[in-house]
C-alpha cells in the first residue's frame, strides 16, 4: 500500500483509535497484562538497527519522529505506573495530567540516544508487571479522578496502555514497512 492509499486516519491510530468505554472480554485481564509487560520487548524490536536518520524521521507529516516517540512511551508508562499507584493507595484520587506534546519538544526527547528511555521502559514496566499480576478483582474496580474524563476504573486505564503500547510500536513498525527498513517489530 502506497503512503497516497493511507489515511491520515490509519497512520495516526493504525491500531485503531482507544474505546474509553469499551468493555474487557471475559479473562481478558491477564491477557492485557500479559501484552503490556512485552511491549518494552516489542519496542526494542521495532527500532533494532535503525540508523540515527531514521530515528529523525517522522513516523508521519506533522507526526513525532521515531527518537521522540520512543522517548514519549516511557515517559507516559511512568506516569500510568504511577497513577495505578495512586489509585491502588488513596480513594480517587484526582491525578495530574502533562503536555506530551510539549515533553516532546524537549531537549531530552528530540536528541537523546534512544537506549536511555527503551532501559527506562524496561525497567517501568518490570515494577508494573509485578504490580498489576498482584492485584485483586476489586484493586481493577477502583477509581482515579482523570481531569478531563472523569472516574475512571483501574481497569480501564489497564485497557488504555495496553492499547497505548501496541499503538506506538505499530507506528514504528508500519513505517519500517513503507519506507523500505526491514519489517521488524511486533
């Protein structure tokens, strides 16, 4: 498929936009948990052998670059790790959000080797890993307060970065794939 014959739509979501309100399938809780613990492995994957001109290369017109995108995962993994935290240790609590666009735009994110934030995400997500496998069905009922849409269940957020990560790496992934670099990736 030529890049005329994508849509703006499918280079943006090519996993398909994020369901706020949808449902978990029956037993699927350990499956999600189970594709969020390997999407540092899919990550590191996706960017294996890339040269620097291709981690400067935006993964679409107007989109971040493949360095920024890979900075931006840990970067928002850690602020979900911590708003599971929180929500497992204090009742709703009302948590924080952050420009992603503009931690995009620092320093760090548009110039810095990419092996610093794939160890980072590692290294998040071995301690959500253990997190998540240890709660109970009543720690996913629970509740943060998310500034911009409302209460939201511990299991939806559980939904959301699972999402999340299959998100980014596709955007990695489909790139290499039109542009030629290898298919590699998830």
């Amino acid at each position: 498929m030529s890049l005329s014959e994508i849509s703006l739509e499918q280079l943006k979501y090519p996993v398909g936009r994020f369901d706020l309100r949808g449902q978990l399938p029956p037993g699927g809780r350990p499956e999600l948990i189970e594709s969020l613990a390997t999407v540092p492995a899919r990550l590191n994957q996706a960017v294996r052998d890339l040269k620097q001109d291709q981690l400067d290369t935006p993964y679409r017109e107007g989109g971040w670059t493949v360095r920024q995108l890979v900075h931006h995962v840990p970067d928002s993994h850690l602020n979900a790790y911590i708003r599971f935290k929180w929500g497992l240790t204090e009742e709703t609590p009302r948590i924080k959000t952050y420009h992603e666009d503009r931690w995009a735009e620092l320093p760090d994110a548009r110039t810095a080797p990419i092996e610093i934030s794939l160890a980072l995400l590692t290294a998040v997500h071995a301690r959500w890993d253990l997190v998540l496998r240890g709660m109970t069905e009543s720690d996913f009922l629970r509740t943060i307060d998310h500034p911009e849409w409302g209460a939201m269940q511990l299991e939806t957020l559980l939904r959301q970065y699972e999402w999340h990560g299959r998100h980014h790496v596709a955007h990695v992934t489909n790139l290499r794939n039109r542009l030629g670099w290898g298919g590699r990736g998830a």
